[in-house]
C-alpha cells in the first residue's frame, strides 16, 4: 500500500471515514506517549493523556486549519494535557545548581562517553533524560527526537522561539553534566 500523508486521513475522517483515524493513531500514538511521559514522568498517566489527547484532536479535526503540520497540533494538544495533569500534582524535581553545569568541557564529556558501547551510550542518554526536570526532557525529545523545529516546538509549547532556544543550549548543558556525573558514577546533585 502506497504511503499516504496525514492530510489525506484526516480528509477521509471529515468524509465521515471514522476507521481513517485509526491510521492516524497508529502513526503518532508512540510519539505522543514520549511527549507525555517526558513531560509527566509517568507511564500510566503518559498513556492517559495520549488517549485524551486523540479523543480531543478526533473531536476537533474539523478545526484543524492545515497551517501547520498535523503533528504539531497533535503534540500542542498532548502538551496542554499534560502539563494541566502536571500542576495537579506537586513538583517532584529539583532543579540542578546551574554553577556545577558550567564547571565541565563538552569534550571531555565526549571523550567518555565514547568509550562505551552504542547501548550503554543509549541507556545513558535514556537515563539522563528521565533526571531532567519534565519540561526539559520534554523539548529535547521534541527537537532532537520528533525531529521539530523550533518554530514547531513555539507552537506546541507557546514559548517564543528565542525562549526555546535558551532553554535547548541550558538543557543540552545539564544533560552533559548529568551523564558526565552518571558516567563517572557520582550521584547527581
């Protein structure tokens, strides 16, 4: 079967072809699962709000405006979910002291981490990911794993394009300092 694009599903569901969604879910529920769980640390509620998610943007596909990719409305939508399921419950990170951050050198971060087997080096990044606070992990996964823009990621999120740029260097820095901290097997502070 030839690959078709979303746009085409979604005009097959405005067309009253309910099961078009079904392609639609298959496509994307993955991702949105990630988005959650980036964002909320948990795996049942990460499913919750996946499943949220599509029920709202199944509701609302005849407001979809195709000025920008499906995918991004889907993961605006699957945001807004779950940072609402966030402020319902009380914060569970602390932030890293952003002086230890700027103590390290990039390359010898690299230089380590290159010693290591490509999955031990994926485990490591998985394991990072899940020390940063939600909201970090969450643009990481969005820029370097769902491959969006940073135009893309200020739709979803609604931060301004130079916030989110920020935040990305910041974040890319505690990532480094976390694996460089796991590497060596000290515990992060």
């Amino acid at each position: 079967m030839p690959y078709k694009d979303d746009r085409y599903y979604i005009e097959k569901v405005l067309e009253g072809d309910a099961t078009a969604f079904t392609e639609l879910v298959d496509r994307h529920k993955d991702n949105a699962f990630t988005l959650a769980f980036r964002i909320t640390g948990s795996r049942e509620e990460a499913e919750e709000i996946a499943m949220d998610a599509f029920v709202k943007v199944y509701r609302s596909l005849g407001n979809f405006r195709n000025d920008s990719r499906f995918t991004t409305w889907l993961y605006r939508i699957v945001h807004n979910e779950a940072i609402s399921a966030l402020r319902k419950r009380t914060p569970e990170t602390a932030p890293l002291d952003e002086t230890l951050v700027e103590n390290y050198s990039e390359d010898e971060i690299h230089e380590n981490v290159s010693t290591l087997d490509e999955n031990q080096q994926q485990r490591l990044i998985q394991s990072a990911l899940e020390k940063l606070p939600p909201e970090d992990s969450m643009l990481i996964t969005l820029f370097y794993m769902d491959d969006q823009s940073v135009g893309e990621i200020s739709e979803i999120t609604g931060l301004s394009q130079s916030n989110i740029k920020v935040r990305l260097h910041r974040t890319r820095k505690k990532l480094y300092h976390i694996i460089n901290r796991s590497y060596l097997n000290v515990p992060v502070l």
